[in-house]
C-alpha cells in the first residue's frame, strides 16, 4: 500500500492547484490599474477610481477567488484496495438455496420477534448511543474539511472618551480578515479523507450494533419460550411421578412394594419441584434481559406467552466467502479504519515540509472630536477611507529533534497495527461461518439421536411397567427408566433451542445489515424530583 501523499495522481492535482493560483497573481499586479468590472465593485464600497487604494482592494480580492478555486478543486482520495495474506477459500463447506434478507429474523416467520426487535431498534440506550458516535466522526469530518476553505472574520469597534477639558472622542473601526493555508503538500486533505473513513467506519459501526442488537433479543426471546415450556413441562413430570407414587404406595399397601420404593419415588417428586425453582427464576431472568434490551426497566413488560419453539426455514445461501468482505460490517469498519490510517501518514510526511499561510485585510477606522457632549461623528465616513493588506508566511522546520520522523514512524505502526486488525476480522468472519454451518448440522443430528433415544425409552417404561405390576421385575428399574425419559424430553427441549441458536449465529454471520432510522439527537431534561 503507497502513501496518499506518494501518488502521482494526488501530486498532479495539488501542482495544477498551485498553477491556477500563480496565474491569477501573475495576471494581477498591485498597481496595475484594475479592470472596469473589478472598478464597479471597488466604487460600491466607496473607493476613489484608479487610486492605489482601489489597486489593493482589487488585489485582495483576487486573492480571495484564487484561494476560494484552491479550496474548492481539492477531492478526498479513493480507498486504496487491500491484499490478504491468507487464502481465502472459493466457497463455504454448505450453502442452501434462498437468499437471506437483510432483515435476517423475518427469515423465522415469527411476527412476536418482529415486533421485538423493530421496538428494540428504536429504543435500545447502547444502539442510540452508537448512532451519537456516528453524530460525532460526522462533526469531525465537517470539521476537518472545513480547513480547505479560507476563513473570513469580521470585527467591529467602537469607542468614545472624555478628557479633562471636556472634550469627547469618537473612534470607529471595521475589518475584514481573511486566511487560508496553501495545503501544496495535500496535509489537510489527508486529514479530511481520514476524518471521512473514520465517519464511514462510524456507520458500519451502527449496522454492526443493529445486527449484534437483533441476535441478542432473538436469542434471549427463544430461551425465553424454551424455558417456559421447560416448565410446563416439569409440571406434567410431577403429574406423571405422582401418579406412579400412588401406584407403588398402593403395592406399598398389600405387602408386595418396599418403603425404599415410596421414599425413591418421594425423592422424585421432590427433585423435580426443586428444578421448577430454577426454572422460573431463569424465566423472570430472561424477561428482565429482555426488557433492558428494548430498553425498559425489568418486569415493566409482559411478552406474550409462545408454547412451541419455531421450526427452523431451510438453510440460506451462504454465497461466496468474497461476498462475506464486501457485506459485513464489522469487516468494512476495519476496512476503513485501514483507510484511514493511510491517510494520516500522508498528513504526518506533509507536517514535514514548509507551510504557506496567505492572509488579506481590509480595514477603515474614523476618529473625530467634539465638545460639548454631542455626538461627534456619523459612521457614514468609514466607507471613506480604506486600508487593505496582503502577507504570506511560510513556517519551515528546521530542527525539530526528529518530531516528525517520529510521529511518521508512529503512524505508520498504527496502519501496520489496523492491517493486522482487519486480517484478522476477516478470518474470524469466516470462522464465524464455518462454525455456525457445523455446529447447525451436528446438532439437527443430536436433535434427532435424542428424539430416537426418547422413542426408546418410552418403550422401555411400557414393558417395565407392564412387568412391574405383574411382580416380574423390581421399582428400581422402572424408576431408572422414568428418570431417563424425562431428563430425554428436557434434554430435546433444550436441543431444539440450540439448534434455533446456531442459525441466529449464522444469520448473523452473513447478515451485512439494513438501513436504519436515525433518531433525534437527546437533550438533556432535567429530572422532575
């Protein structure tokens, strides 16, 4: 990658700004008598033709449409395009067959989730705190770019004194100051195109917290419904346990059952309740999550109760790794931040080089006496008499102690470090991928071993039970396999949810966001206690 201050291109137009400017000043001589449209505008404020005053007048005005042409001819550079040192691969290890939308959740069908997550961008703090970020890196760039134009002051005076003798002063003065830096080594250019990528990482920085934002609240809503139906679930387990503790207590009852079999299925019963406890403090947990993801107080919203868990769409088109680069966020954001660096090394060399400051004045000031208190003078003879003046300085570092070479060195590792940084956002967007993709597929297969396994145990309590009230087999074993059906049933629960998991992760792996509503900026309300 070559610095932005080292391309021809950038050189030529700074050289063919400089020759614009030397064929006005060329073309302009102070006391060179001025042409009759310059002489019209010379008359509206007041000067007397062809006078050296005039002369000046209309060298400083010049002045200021040359540099007016030099600020506005300057253009920020383009991105410079960056080579990976890893390989990407062509392709990803899966794909499917419809294209994920950029609003990746509509993908589920699930309208509860829409709503969630619609109120979510619109209310969420840390959302709205990125977008203020963003609000800032734009005032920076505005900032930035507004060295490239000249600067024009106006100042105003007025004054009166009396002395001893009674005798009142009047003094009136007006100026008007204008400054502008030559920017010949392209500085404040680079320091604006810096301040542009940084304002364009800014907004990937928002879509990337509108992606990371949507993930959470999908998440935490499916748990959410996960744990609710954990419940209800451990709740027919107590129903089922019951009802088998009434059987044995019954055997109890005729001889044919052991005390140890009441107090096992007892136990049962017991342990059972106890992880209801848990449950429901995990359901009251969620909600409270939840609710501070759209950006509300804990227990301030009730979120409609969901039954079932969704079923999964088909698997998306994961398209090209390539295409992953240009979609992705987080990965433009590093791109930019790249970008961004380079150019301020283009600033640091310029800091270098010899500075030209050009500044123009015009200035008139009337001073009159008077006795007796009365106004002494009318402001109409400012425009009598006018004082104009041009300079230029040029500043150039000589000893600095390697200030500069040092702040170029420094820059330079910055870049070095965002390179590195924007490789390895790369290569984690295509772990992200990968990992998604097989953890999905492992567990779409765990999810069915374990539906399997339920269908097996199921059958084994049947005959156990059959053979238990028959006297053929003993509790211990019927209890051992009702234990393990239900730990089955929680446990596909708990599947199901991870496998909706896996592809919110995947969505989010591929998802290169939506255009987002920004939000009035907050003022500050003082509080009503």
């Amino acid at each position: 990658m070559k610095y932005f201050l080292t391309k021809k291109s950038n050189l030529l137009v700074t050289f063919e700004h400089l020759f614009v400017i030397l064929r006005i000043y060329t073309r302009i001589a102070i006391f060179r008598k001025p042409s009759s449209r310059t002489m019209r505008l010379v008359c509206l404020i007041g000067l007397s033709d062809g006078s050296v005053m005039s002369r000046l007048v209309t060298f400083t005005i010049y002045s200021v449409v040359g540099l007016m042409m030099l600020g506005l001819a300057g253009c920020l550079s383009d991105p410079v395009p960056i080579e990976l040192k890893a390989q990407l691969p062509k392709a990803f290890s899966q794909s499917g067959q419809t294209a994920l939308p950029d609003k990746w959740w509509e993908d589920f069908d699930d309208d509860s989730l829409n709503t969630l997550i619609e109120l979510a961008m619109e209310t969420n703090p840390s959302l709205l705190a990125t977008w203020d970020r963003l609000r800032q890196a734009e005032a920076l760039l505005v900032r930035e770019g507004a060295s490239r134009f000249p600067a024009l002051n106006g100042n105003m005076n007025a004054s009166r004194s009396r002395d001893n003798n009674d005798l009142e002063t009047d003094r009136f003065a007006l100026s008007l100051t204008v400054a502008y830096e030559l920017d010949l080594w392209g500085r404040i250019r680079a320091n604006t195109t810096a301040a542009h990528f940084d304002a364009m990482a800014s907004h990937t920085d928002v879509r990337a917290a509108g992606i990371t934002l949507s993930g959470e609240i999908a998440k935490t809503w499916y748990r959410l419904i996960e744990q609710r139906g954990q419940l209800d679930l451990l709740e027919q387990q107590i129903m089922t346990n019951k009802k088998v503790l009434h059987l044995v207590t019954l055997r109890f009852r005729q001889g044919v059952a052991s005390a140890a079999d009441v107090l096992r299925q007892r136990q049962l019963i017991e342990q059972t309740q106890g992880e209801t406890k848990d449950v429901i403090a995990g359901i009251d947990v969620l909600s409270h999550q939840l609710a501070i993801l759209l950006g509300h107080p804990p227990r301030s919203i009730n979120f409609p109760k969901h039954d079932l868990l969704i079923t999964l769409p088909p698997l998306p088109n994961t398209g090209l790794p390539a295409d992953v680069l240009q979609r992705r966020p987080d990965v433009l954001g590093n791109f930019y931040q790249v970008q961004a660096a380079d150019a301020r090394i283009a600033a640091a060399i310029a800091e270098r080089f010899p500075r030209i400051d050009l500044t123009g004045a015009l200035a008139t000031n009337i001073t009159s006496t008077l006795s007796g208190g009365s106004f002494a003078a009318t402001p109409a003879g400012l425009f009598s008499s006018w004082l104009a003046t041009v300079a230029a300085q040029v500043v150039a570092p000589i000893i600095d102690a390697g200030a500069r070479a040092a702040e170029v060195d420094r820059q330079e590792a910055i870049r070095s470090e965002a390179l590195n940084n924007y490789e390895s956002t790369v290569l984690q967007a295509m772990r992200e991928v990968e990992d998604a993709l097989i953890r999905e597929t492992q567990q779409r297969e765990k999810t069915l071993s374990l539906e399997r396994q339920l269908q097996l145990a199921t059958q084994v309590i049947e005959r156990l039970r059959g053979r238990y009230v028959q006297g053929a087999t003993d509790f211990l074993d019927v209890l051992n396999a009702l234990i393990s059906q239900q730990g089955l049933e929680r446990e596909i629960l708990e599947a199901r949810r991870n496998l909706i998991d896996f592809r919110v992760d995947l969505a989010r792996a591929l998802a290169g966001g939506w255009e987002l509503n920004q939000p009035e900026l907050r003022e500050l309300t003082p509080s009503a206690g």
